[in-house]
C-alpha cells in the first residue's frame, strides 16, 4: 500500500447532496497536494460528475446522523490529521496550510479554523466551542463585526476544541480519545464531549486565524426539547473525570436552570424529562469515567517524562481503508454546479 497521505479531508453529508456539491467544488479548488478527500454519505449518491477517481465516497446506513457519518468518515481515512468540513460549509484559498504547521507541535491534537461570514471574510462568527463545567456547550463567538484578532485568549473564555462541523484534528488523538466522537451525546455535544477528552488527555487546540471557513446556510438546528436535555444531561455525566464534584453539581444545577429558562415557556418540561432519563442512565457513563481517568493518568506519565529530557509519543493508529485514488481534472459541470 503507497505512504498515507499527510491529510485527510472528511467531508460527512448526512442528506444534504446538493449541499456537498457545494462544499466539493471548494475543496477540490482549494486542497494541497498531500491529501485524500473522503465522503461518508448518509443518503443516495449517484455522483454525476464521475469524480469518484479524486473522491473516495463510503456508504453509512440510511439515515445516518451527522456523528455517525464522522466517524464512518475518520474509520475510512489515511491521513495523519483529520480535517472535518460538513456538507453545506465552504473551504477558502489556503485553509489547511497553517493548521498542518501546528501539529508538529507534540501537544496540539487540534487546530480551529475561523468561520467567517460569506460576504467578509474578515468578520468572525466562531471559532470553536468550549465546555462549560456545569455540562454546557459554549460557541466562543465574538459576534458583530469582530476581527480574526478579537477572538477570546483569556483561558477561562478560550475555545478548546473546533466545532463538530468544522476542524482539524490528529488521527491518533481522536482515536485515543474515542475512538470518534460519541453518539450518545449527538450532533447536539459530540464536540462538546471531544473536548473534554482532547483536555484530559494533556492536548491543547490551537486557533488558527489564517484558516478560515464559511458555514453553512442552514447552521446547527435547535434540537427539540427532550432530544436537547437528554444530550446535555449524558454531556455532564460523561465529563466529571478530573473535576471537582461539588463544585460540578452546583453549577450544573446553574446551568439546569437557565436550560430551562431559554426552553420556557414550551419546551421547559421536555428538556426536564430529557434531563431525567440522562441521570438515569448514570450506570453507563462508568466506562467514559474510567477512560477518562486512564487519559489524565498516561498525560501526567507523559509529563513526568518529559521533564526528565526524554519523548514519549502517542501513536495509536486508525483503521485503514483502500488505497489513494489516481487524481484527475476536475470537471467544468461540478464548478458549475454550485
């Protein structure tokens, strides 16, 4: 089997394949050398621009979700880092170059691109997400006319991952991590849940202000009430390896209320309900807490060895897939297309 490639480009399409037509075109007009582009489909695909020689596309079960097509998409890919761009959201000239510097770096297990609006570049919509202790998902958006520059630093206000639909990330760190994100938690905190583990493990995310996305036109859906309680309950609970307990519950119980609050007047017992059913399933969320514990215990080994002069790698692998395809023109009707 030839060198696996420096990059893999993931691109999960759920439904949507007028959407990954779009994101398509931008990334075959944009993508480095040193890279494969590989299409986890969710739905029918009968690809018209017969450019299955430069993409490789990978069939998940009908109906699949947004998470399950991730993952189908990093268990298919070679590349030593992982770039993540749903279908729907648009590359820009030079959006891998940067990010690939930064993983020379041994601690950076993931690299945050900026998502800027589509008529300015330069006006920042988000760059990341962070976890709140309390079990909530935070988009770090400046929000207004922000510039690259504008995006919080303060450790307590920083993102520590990229977003589900949008990042790169190094194989090995999602495969120790995971494997993949979780499908318990959902589209909703499957970001959310990544980062606690990419934190525990001792890796840091790195913003990258020269790399830069462009969203979607339909971001991420509100999710119905029960749906959105029972994923932020699971979020919390999968999540309290490493923090103070006390401490956790109080501000859980903060962050209950104002869930409920922003769901009121509709949604309030929904999400109450969704919440319920999570800490009933508190028995399963044993297994996380003990890879979560494992995680912190081989980054504090790794740290201790670090200080005695001496390298110690992280170099679980991923599963392989078939071999690079032949590159070939890019046909004139798919630049058409979007």
């Amino acid at each position: 089997m030839s060198k696996p490639p420096r990059l893999s480009i993931v691109i999960p399409t759920p439904h949507d394949t007028a959407a990954l037509e779009e994101t398509l075109v931008s990334v075959l007009e944009n993508r480095p050398d040193d890279c494969e582009i590989v299409v986890p489909l969710g739905c029918e695909y009968a690809d018209p621009w017969n450019i299955a020689e430069e993409v490789r596309f990978v069939q998940a079960p009908a109906g699949s979700s947004l998470v399950g097509c991730i993952n189908l998409g990093i268990a298919s890919s070679r590349g030593e880092v992982i770039n993540i761009l749903a279908a729907g959201w648009r590359a820009t000239e030079g959006w891998t170059d940067r990010p690939l510097e930064h993983f020379d770096a041994g601690d950076v297990g993931a690299v945050i691109p900026l998502e800027v609006a589509a008529d300015d570049r330069d006006r920042v919509l988000s760059a990341g997400i962070r976890y709140g202790q309390g079990g909530r998902r935070i988009a770090v958006a400046p929000g207004g006319r922000q510039r690259a520059m504008d995006v919080p630093t303060r450790p307590s206000l920083a993102p520590t991952a990229p977003a589900l639909e949008a990042g790169f990330w190094r194989a090995d760190v999602l495969e120790l991590a995971g494997p993949g994100f979780s499908t318990v938690c959902g589209d909703t905190c499957a970001d959310a849940d990544m980062a606690v583990a990419l934190v525990r493990s001792g890796f840091t995310a790195v913003v990258e202000p020269s790399s830069r996305v462009v969203p979607g036109a339909t971001l991420r859906q509100r999710r119905a009430a029960f749906v959105s309680g029972l994923q932020a309950e699971r979020l919390f609970w999968r999540s309290l390896a490493g923090q103070p307990l006390l401490l956790s519950l109080l501000l859980h119980g903060v962050e209950i209320v104002r869930h409920a609050i922003a769901r009121a007047p509709f949604g309030t017992l929904a999400m109450l309900a969704g919440r319920a059913v999570g800490i009933l399933q508190f028995g399963s969320f044993l297994p996380r807490y003990r890879q979560l514990r494992a995680l912190m215990a081989q980054a504090a080994s790794a740290a201790a060895v670090a200080d005695d002069g001496s390298t110690i790698r992280f170099d679980a692998g991923h599963a392989a897939a078939a071999g690079p395809r032949r590159r070939t023109a890019v046909p004139d009707t798919l630049r058409r297309s979007a």
